[in-house]
C-alpha cells in the first residue's frame, strides 16, 4: 500500500496533501476539507472531463471523484508519481478501475453504508407510488382532468400479500426487506451467496438461487445489485417477458442493470403493470418515453439525497484520507473479492 510520507509532502503547502474534489460537496465538508488538506474544490460543480481528471491525478495526491466519475485504467497509468489515493464519495466503485488502481499501489476507499437507509426508503417510496400509481393520478390531477371520487376510479394495487422479490441482499436489499415487513409483504430474494438463517428469519426473506424463477413469481421486483461485469443488462427483453403483467419493476441500484428499449417496449405493450426508477442508462440524459409512460414514476437519482447522508460519506472520506496520510490503512479501504 502506497504511504505518504513527510518527504512526500514536503513541497506541499504546510506538509499537507493536494486533495482534488470532482464536484461540490455539503459547505461543511469542503470547509474542514480545506482546515485539513490543500484541497481543490470544485466551485462550479460542473461534472470534470476526462481530460480534466486525469490532469488532476497528475497533480494530487489524493482525488475525491463521484459515480458519474469514470476512472480507467489508461487514467491511473498516467498518474503522477506522488498520487496515492482515491477516495471514492459513495460505496459503488464500478467506475473505477481497482484492480488497476491496486497495481499502481494506490489505495481505493468508498462510503459503504451511509446511504443505506436513505436509498431504502426512497426504493419503499417507488414502491408505493408505482404500485398505487400515485404519478399517474397527480398526473391528472395537475392537469384539471379529475372528475371526482368514484368506488371504480384511479385504483391500483394494494402491497399487502404481495411478494416482493429484491435482487440483491446487501445492506440495502436487507434495509428494504426490514421495511417491507411493515407493510404485509412477502419477501423472496436472490444474491451470490445465502444469508445466514438466522437473517432470513429476521427479515422474514426467502432465498430463490433461480433468478429468473424469482422474477416470475414476483408481483414487485427490486433492483439492489452491482452493475454486470460485462456491461449486459440483467433485466432484458427476455426477462420482463418472464414478468407478471400485474409486476412492478423498482431500480434504485445502478442505470444499467435494465435494457431501456425493452423496459419500455415491455410497459408500452401492457406486458408489465408499471416501473419506478431512480436510476438510468445514460444520466443525466433520460429517454423520453420512459418519460411519457403513465405507469412510470421516475426521479432524479435522489437516492442518497439527504442532508444527513451527504454530510456522513463526506466525513468518512476525510476520516479514509486522515488514516492513509497517518501511514494507517483506511477504514473503508476496497479490497478484493473473497471467492
């Protein structure tokens, strides 16, 4: 692991370390930043080209990217000699190249768990508003077009009784299925590996091993798993062709985890009832049809947006940065996959 050392930051202001920020972050984090580092900061918050971000890897020592921040590794190649760190601002690090990051002996740090509960209850929010088609009713309501309450008018689907099956059951698929308890639901849900029974027990979760079984037998389907390997989709035309046509889609994991033309071609047919997505293929640019789809309720990537969320990944990425330059592992350093 790559240490700096007092030599290291000897032609830095004060000894301290060249931090670099992508984009704004909450006013206190960025004061303390700028009290403890020579920080960077990204007054603009415009998102940093890649031309940009690799000059700053030339020239920091430590670099505070986001998701929307792709680090490659042609970009870790060309860091400067006295880069050393990447302190990653939230737990996903699929845009970033660790392995190569890992060969340059450059440490890779995230925000694991800060977001938990924030992204759980935005998914529950989705839930309720696709399954109830909440944004679909505003949606006439907004426009003048409500003719009154009627016993057969604007009726969606209860969630009581219904299964939820939620790929994915890290900390926020299990923060989703303590949720779901509370309103009647039906867990089942597919990961690498099995929990252990007694969190099966806790969550009152079934596990299904056959994902495409979990899919057809879920009435709502929760997306809460890392972006494929090999950039597929997991959900495609073939798979919401397995859906119930009553099933709700939810994805407030990663954007491309869903085949957009088959999602679409798949809600504009009635093959399925409705989705609720807080993520996309291409941000920030959305394809207009998932747009225009009344049994669509899409947000703008609001998971972690929370004044108490931001502010804790912000101090946990100064908390990482303080541990490395003390010459100490970070806390939150990534390490490799356990087999």
């Amino acid at each position: 692991m790559t240490l700096v050392t007092e030599t290291d930051l000897a032609h830095r202001p004060g000894g301290r370390p060249r931090v670099i920020v992508t984009r704004r972050l909450l006013p206190a984090v960025e004061a303390r930043m700028t009290e403890l580092f020579d920080a960077v900061l990204n007054t603009s918050d415009e998102p940093m080209s890649r031309d940009a971000l690799a000059a700053a890897m030339r020239e920091a020592d430590v670099l505070v990217p986001t998701v929307t921040d792709r680090i490659d590794a042609a970009m870790i190649a060309q860091a400067g000699e006295q880069f050393g760190m990447i302190a990653n601002f939230g737990a996903g690090t699929e845009h970033i190249d660790v392995e190569a990051a890992r060969a340059r002996g450059i440490v890779v740090t995230n925000t694991p768990g800060v977001f938990t509960d924030d992204t759980a209850d935005l998914t529950i929010a989705l839930i309720l508003f696709t399954m109830r088609r909440f944004g679909e009713n505003q949606a006439i309501l907004n426009a003048g077009q409500w003719s009154g309450w009627g016993p057969s008018a604007m009726l969606g689907s209860a969630l009581s009784g219904k299964r939820l099956g939620i790929v994915g059951m890290g900390r926020i698929g299990q923060a989703v299925a303590h949720r779901a308890r509370a309103f009647g639901l039906e867990v089942a849900y597919h990961n690498r590996r099995r929990l252990p029974s007694a969190l099966e027990t806790m969550f009152g979760a079934r596990f299904e091993s056959d994902l495409d079984r979990l899919i057809a037998e879920s009435d709502i389907l929760t997306l809460h798993c890392p972006a494929l390997s090999d950039g597929k989709p997991l959900m495609d035309a073939r798979r919401f062709a397995r859906m119930k046509p009553s099933a709700c889609l939810i994805n407030t994991g990663r954007g491309q985890l869903v085949d957009e033309d088959a999602l679409i071609a798949a809600l504009a047919e009635g093959r399925i009832a409705g989705a609720g997505l807080d993520v996309f293929a291409n941000e920030p640019k959305v394809d207009p049809r998932l747009l225009s789809l009344p049994g669509v309720v899409a947000l703008p990537h609001l998971g972690s947006a929370t004044f108490e969320g931001r502010g804790a990944a912000g101090e946990r990425i100064i908390a990482n940065i303080r541990f490395w330059v003390d010459g100490h592992r970070p806390p939150d350093q990534v390490l490799p996959d356990l087999p």
